[in-house]
C-alpha cells in the first residue's frame, strides 16, 4: 500500500512538471499563457537604448539640475547694423543659437535744452558752476557732434522742450537753445531669454562686442 502511494505521488508530480513545461500542451492540457505584447509594440527605437557610463551620468546630473536653475531675462542695446553683424560673430563662437535673439526696436526722436558748443573743458567746467549756483542741474550729451556742450533736459517732443526753455528763460537762461538731439532711430535690441549662472560666465567672452551696453534686467 505504501509503495503504490510513493508511486502515485512521484506519477503525480511528473504530471504536474510535464503540465507545468508545457508539454502537454498538444493535448490540451497546460498553463494560461501571458503575453504582454502590447509592452513590446510601445518600444521606441529600442535598439538606440544604451547604458551610460559613471561620467555621463554625472554629466547628465549636472545638466538637469542646471536646467532646474532659476534664470534671468537679460538684454542690452541698441545697436545699429553694422554693430550687430560683430556682435552676432561673437555670440555665435560662445553661445548657443537658441540662447539669444534680436529684437527690432525704434528709438523716438528726443530734444534737449542746449548749451555751447564751448570753446574748450575750462570754458564748460565755469558753465556748469554757474547752472549749479542756480541749482540746475546740467546733463551730458548723447551726440558727440554736439560737444563740447552740456543739455538742461531731454524731451520727447519739440513742444515740450521749449516750454522748460520758456521757464529757464523766466529764471535767467539766456543762452540755451532747443535742438534735436537724435532723430527716430531704427535699431535692435540683444535678448537673452534665459540667463543662467553658467551662461553668465560663458558671456565674460561676448562683452568686448557690446560696443559697452550694458546687460540689464528685461524687467527693468
């Protein structure tokens, strides 16, 4: 009796070995089959999968957290067309071409209250004693075909200009004169969307062919 139980559990467990492999499959007999296709037609070039070494992954690291990094606006300007062509050859050779653009912008015309041309620093040095005994405070130009010379305002219209010469007049101005200091200019204005603590570093470079604009906030 015992030895037919011994034989019927060692048939029964080559059954279930036999059942388990497959084997009997072909009569009818054996596990569900699971098949997940679906998780291999959702690869995505699988064959351009590779692993990355320790420094790549490093590298990787590091770009991601960079890309975390809170990043200013910056911009400067204006530049006319020939400034630009050397600033863009600069821009190029150290930054990436999504990291900057140009902005076409139109400067208004301005006009400013006036004063010389002197005849030399000695003569512009007295002027500027007797406007600050006035307490008035004089202005350099933005013209170098105006100097050497001094304004006592800048305005955005010929109208309002000579209304402040009216009153400069009133308090004893006599020789200062409205002109237009600059017409409607067409420029471009450098942005730079994205500033980050590293690309500030990469800009050290591109400074010299910002003919000096300065970098200033795109809030501001």
């Amino acid at each position: 009796m015992l030895r037919l139980l011994v034989l019927a559990l060692i048939f029964a467990n080559g059954l279930f070995m036999a059942w388990s492999n497959g084997l009997l499959r072909a009569y009818g007999f054996g596990p569900a089959q699971q098949r997940e296709t679906y998780r291999l037609e959702q690869q995505i070039k699988p064959e351009t999968v590779r692993i990355l070494t320790g420094a790549e992954l490093k590298r990787a690291e590091a770009q991601a957290l960079a890309d975390l990094a809170p990043k200013e606006c910056l911009q400067a300007g204006p530049f006319d067309d020939a400034q630009v062509i050397v600033l863009r050859r600069a821009l190029e050779s150290v930054l990436g071409a999504s990291d900057w653009q140009f902005e076409a912008v139109v400067l208004p015309a301005r006009w400013i209250i006036y004063m010389g041309k002197f005849a030399n620093a000695e003569g512009l040095a007295k002027k500027r004693g007797e406007l600050q005994a006035m307490n008035l405070t004089p202005h350099g130009l933005n013209n170098p075909a105006l100097e050497i010379g001094l304004s006592l305002g800048s305005f955005e219209s010929q109208g309002s200009a000579t209304a402040e010469l009216n009153r400069l007049t009133a308090r004893g101005i006599r020789t200062a004169r409205v002109l237009q200091e600059h017409p409607e200019v067409h420029a471009n204005q450098l942005r730079l969307p994205a500033v980050s603590e590293s690309l500030k570093v990469r800009l050290q470079e591109v400074k010299p062919a910002l003919a000096g604009r300065p970098l200033t906030s795109c809030a501001g």
